[in-house]
C-alpha cells in the first residue's frame, strides 16, 4: 500500500521569494514546494498544508506546541509520516523541542534549504524529497523527530547548525544516515525517551541564556532573576568552568530558581567530577546546579522549560543523557 504522508510547512528560506522590498521573503505555500518535486508524487500519497509562513526566528514555543498537536492528530488518523518545512536558524532548537513531546513511533522530519529558490542550484527541492521518503520509509519508525539536510539524516537531539549559508550547515557528532539512490539508510538507532505532556495553555516560562566571557562581571544573574526568570541556563567555558564571582552568583539563583550549566564549545559532553577549583565542575554540581549533560546550551534551555511546563524539572537529567544503553530485561 502507498504510505501517507502530511507536509506541514513553516516558511522560512525553502518558501522564500523576493518581496516588495529588498531580499527575500516566505511568501511560497506547502502546494509550492510540492509542486518543484513532482517525483514525491510516486513515493506516497502527500498532503501539504500551511501552519504558518514566517522567518523560523519567529517560531515560539506556542507554534511548536501547536504544530505537536498537529502532529499526534496524523499519527491517530493513521498518516505514516509527517514533514515539516521551516527557515533553517532555528532547526536545531524546534526539531528538539518536538522530539521531547512526540511519543509515537510515526517519523517527522524535519527540513528546509539554504538557498531560496531564485539562487542558482536551490536545495528545497531535493531536502524536502529526501524528507519525504524517510517519512515514508517504514526503516525510520520509532526514531523520534529526524533533521534531513544535504543528504544527511540527523538525530534532532544531537542536530547543529554550524554555518551560515552553505548547503551542508547541519551537522551532527554521529549522523544517523544518510541518503543512497533515494531511499534512507540508516547506521543505528536514535536516542529515545518518553515524551512530555504539556497541558493547554500552560504558559511559557523565561529561561535566559547567559554566556560570560573572560572578565566579565555576572551582572546579568540577578538581572534575570528580577526580570522573571523560572530558570537559568548557563553556558560556560570549557567543560562547564566558571570564574568564582559567577559560580556565587549562580550558586545564589539557584537557590530560587533551578540553573543548568552547559558547554560553550557545543561539542562533548559537560564535565561532573574532573576539576576542583571554585567555580569548575564539581563545585558547581556541589551548589546545586545541574549539568547540561550531552545537551548544548540552546538544547538545554528547550529541555529545561518543557520540563517546567510539564510540571517535571527534576527530569531534566535524563533529557540530558543521550547516551545509548542496551535494555535490560
């Protein structure tokens, strides 16, 4: 039987045309962009709709939300697969957020371009087939939300966005496959766990970033605090080291409001018992802070204010634990 699958489109570059003004713009429909890849046609039966056709910096929390409801709804009616097509800046950060909610074994890709389609050589077309046919692929059920770009297949908990403008932007420590004559092939599982349950209309809490550079006073801790936040999220040198005056700063919000510490280097995994001086690791961990685990610092802010709003913060250490470990019986 041919599967079904629902494109569900954003904006972004992939929809972009020229304006009124100067530069482009997302102006193109879901329709459009099905319309450049009539070869979709013959691998499922597709659906293609618009919730939403803005720059991806104008994609909220509220719209990720919307768009996982959207997504359980096609899972239930029976869809195989679902796309998701949006401006490519801030991939990394919404595919995340819909891999923490969405529960079924139902693949969602996410894609997009970095070309719009007046440059020559535009990549919407063959990343939106690409997506297509792992939507459809019944190989990547039960592997959560994939990123799918320049012929690569990416977890969406390890996915980064790690150049401007070339078509190979996403990239990922250990890509899950990647594309060969039109069909994926996958090299191994993704990492799982089990979804989280935002109740309606649960509003979304502050959580800042704040990134210190060297010499720099943590002015901006009790500046975050006063402004609302219900969380920090901490993003520091090396593997999670900070200078004495922020590691008391940060030692005091947290005990008002839970703060998470992550790595600036967006690579490997945050330190929790190497390094002793005040304001490492171990000394951090000590004041109550919790690291950010394999998560970087945009990721770890995903995870920490979904697991406010789901009413579970202390689940933010295993949302943070991408490590694949074998079942146990």
């Amino acid at each position: 039987m041919t599967p079904r699958v629902e494109i569900i489109a954003l904006g972004g570059t992939i929809a972009s045309v020229q304006g009124a003004g100067p530069g482009v713009v997302p102006s193109l429909t879901a329709a459009d962009l099905l319309d450049a890849v009539p070869a979709a046609g013959g691998i499922a039966h597709i659906g293609a709709r618009n919730l939403a056709n803005v720059p991806s910096t104008e994609i909220d929390l509220p719209l990720v939300l919307r768009l996982a409801t959207e997504i359980h709804a096609h899972e239930t009616e029976g869809v195989d697969g679902v796309v998701v097509t949006q401006g490519t800046d801030t991939i990394e950060e919404t595919a995340f957020a819909l891999d923490l909610l969405h529960g079924g074994a139902m693949p969602v890709v996410v894609t997009g371009a970095m070309r719009n389609p007046s440059l020559p050589g535009p990549d919407g077309p063959a990343n939106l087939a690409a997506a297509v046919a792992c939507a459809a692929d019944p190989a990547c059920r039960g592997q959560g939300v994939l990123v799918v770009f320049d012929d690569v297949i990416h977890a969406a908990s390890w996915v980064q966005k790690g150049d401007t403008s070339s078509t190979g932007a996403f990239r990922s420590p250990a890509p899950l496959g990647w594309m060969s004559e039109g069909r994926p092939v996958l090299r191994g599982p993704a990492p799982r766990r089990p979804a989280l349950s935002v109740a309606d209309g649960t509003e979304v809490p502050f959580v800042p970033i704040l990134k210190p550079g060297i010499g720099d006073p943590p002015h901006l801790v009790p500046a975050a605090l006063e402004a609302g936040a219900a969380g920090i999220v901490a993003d520091l040198a090396g593997g999670g080291h900070a200078h004495p005056a922020w590691a008391d700063a940060l030692g005091e919000a947290r005990r008002r409001v839970p703060v998470v510490f992550a790595s600036r280097t967006r690579g490997g995994r945050v330190l929790s018992h190497t390094y002793g001086q005040t304001g490492a690791e171990i000394d951090l961990i000590s004041r109550g802070l919790v690291g950010a685990g394999d998560l970087d610092a945009l990721k770890a802010r995903i995870a920490l204010i979904l697991a406010l709003m789901s009413g579970g913060p202390e689940r933010f250490a295993d949302l943070a634990d991408l490590a694949w470990r074998p079942k146990t019986s």
